[in-house]
C-alpha cells in the first residue's frame, strides 16, 4: 500500500472495521512511514476527543422530556434509540449526530410547520438563525439613522426604531417577508447575548398591506405608559414580548431574563 491508500482506511482502521489482511497492510505501511504514522495518531486524538465530548453532553431536563414525551408516540425503532442516547451509552459521533438532527427536526421543524402563521414563532425562528450564524445581516451598522434609512427604503413604511437603553450596542438589521409584506429586524448586543426587535409598520402608499400580531394569551404589564405582552419562547429559554406604538407593532427576542429587556425598554 502506498500513503494514498493507506488514508482510505484511516477511519475504517480507528474503527476496527477492516479485515485482517487489510488491517496487517495498514500496521506495515505504518511502521515505514513516519508522515503517515503522525496522520493517523493525530486522527485517533481527534476522534477520541470527538468522542469524550458527546459523551459528556447532557441532554437538559425540559428537552429530555419533551423528547421522550413525543417519542412515545413515534414506532419503537425511534423510542429505543432516543432512550439510549438520553441514558448516556458511548454512542459513535455518527449515531449521535443522526439522532440530534432526529430531535432538531421532530422539536422545531415539524412544530415550525405548523406554527408557519405564527409572527412570534418566526421572530424567535429570525433570532435562533442569527444566534447560529445561519442568518446574514442585510446592512451591518452602529449609526441608527443609516439602519432607518436603509429600512425604509427596502420596506416603504416609517420605520421607528425602538427607544432602549444605553448600555445596548447596534449591531445591523435584516428583511424578511411575511404573508408578502416585508418585514424590519433589528438586532442589538447587550453584554454578550444579541437582542432582536421584529418591526411591523403600515406602509406609506396605503396599500393596506400590513401584518396584525395576535398578542392574546401573553401577560401584560404597563411600560412607559404601554401595554407591554410578554411571556415565554416555544424553545424554553428566550422572552418575547411586544407592544404597540404610533401604528407599529414590535416584537422583541431575546435569551436576556425579562427584567433585563425591561430594563433596556425603560431605558436605564
């Protein structure tokens, strides 16, 4: 076997999955070769620490639960594997990233389907995006008059941006459509977790063409002297809240506890 092959089997032969004449070819070109010898040591370090790492994963409570909670309903295949990744077995990478992909898409794409009319599950659907660097800006900028501007070129509507704290940093803003109206997001940074304000405004030609957000079923509280709705996001750990003002409706999306974005709608 020459390096070329001998790279093939990499895997297969960290695996243990080669045959025995295959694995006596590998061992030999090994002994000779020195680069191919640091290759494979430096692949077996990676895959054990690959390994030690999705071991050490804990699964948090509410997402056990909501998981096994649906599987009970799903074929026993589905059950019996989900069972074993939440009960900590040595599961290969693979196997462990099939099943992640498995919970991903039974926990918010099949959810995300039937919430596809719900404006507050796309906001906080915008702000997951953005969180994993899946979610391009449309204009980066500090300069909240550029944003404006910008916003309201792309939207034909008065787009006000919301009035928060000082200890809040602009950070840009990207567009999106709903139902063929466009809509404003705006993104600030507060310490280290982002905040994201979903802007919904009637546009100047009057068309008529506007989103109403259902704030029912949300509590309410009085800030500035608006009602102010909040209550908790579908994925557990982010607030949203909302409010009405001079013919625009916000949605706000954040990881931050409610008392802090209070903070920053108070501007203190």
């Amino acid at each position: 076997m020459n390096c070329n092959d001998v790279r093939k089997y990499f895997y297969a032969f960290l695996d243990d999955e080669l045959d025995v004449e295959k694995n006596i070819e590998v061992l030999a070109h090994l002994d000779m070769c020195c680069e191919c010898g640091q290759r494979m040591e430096k692949e077996r370090l990676l895959q054990n620490r690959v390994r030690e790492t999705v071991c050490e994963v804990k699964a948090p409570d509410y997402l056990v639960e909501a998981v096994l909670r649906g599987a009970e309903e799903k074929p026993g295949f589905f059950v019996s594997l989900v069972k074993n990744l939440l009960s900590g077995r040595r599961l290969v990478p693979a196997i462990g990233f099939a099943v992640a992909m498995i919970m991903v898409v039974y926990l918010f794409v099949i959810p995300g389907s039937s919430k596809k009319d719900d404006v507050l599950f796309l906001a906080e659907s915008k702000y997951h995006s953005y969180m994993m660097q899946q979610l391009d800006l449309d204009i980066r900028s500090q300069d909240p008059t550029a944003i404006v501007e910008y916003l309201r070129g792309q939207t034909n509507s008065k787009i006000v941006l919301p009035e928060i704290g000082n200890d809040a940093t602009l950070v840009g803003a990207a567009l999106s459509e709903i139902d063929g109206v466009k809509v404003s997001q705006v993104f600030y940074i507060r310490g280290e977790t982002p905040v994201s304000f979903m802007i919904f405004c009637d546009p100047d030609s009057g068309s008529g063409d506007s989103k109403n957000i259902d704030f029912s079923g949300m509590k309410e509280i009085f800030v500035d002297e608006k009602i102010v709705y909040y209550g908790e996001g579908y994925c557990g750990h982010c607030k949203i809240m909302g409010w009405e003002d001079a013919g625009s409706q916000y949605v706000v999306v954040s990881m931050l506890n409610s008392d802090e974005i209070l903070k920053m709608l108070n501007k203190t």
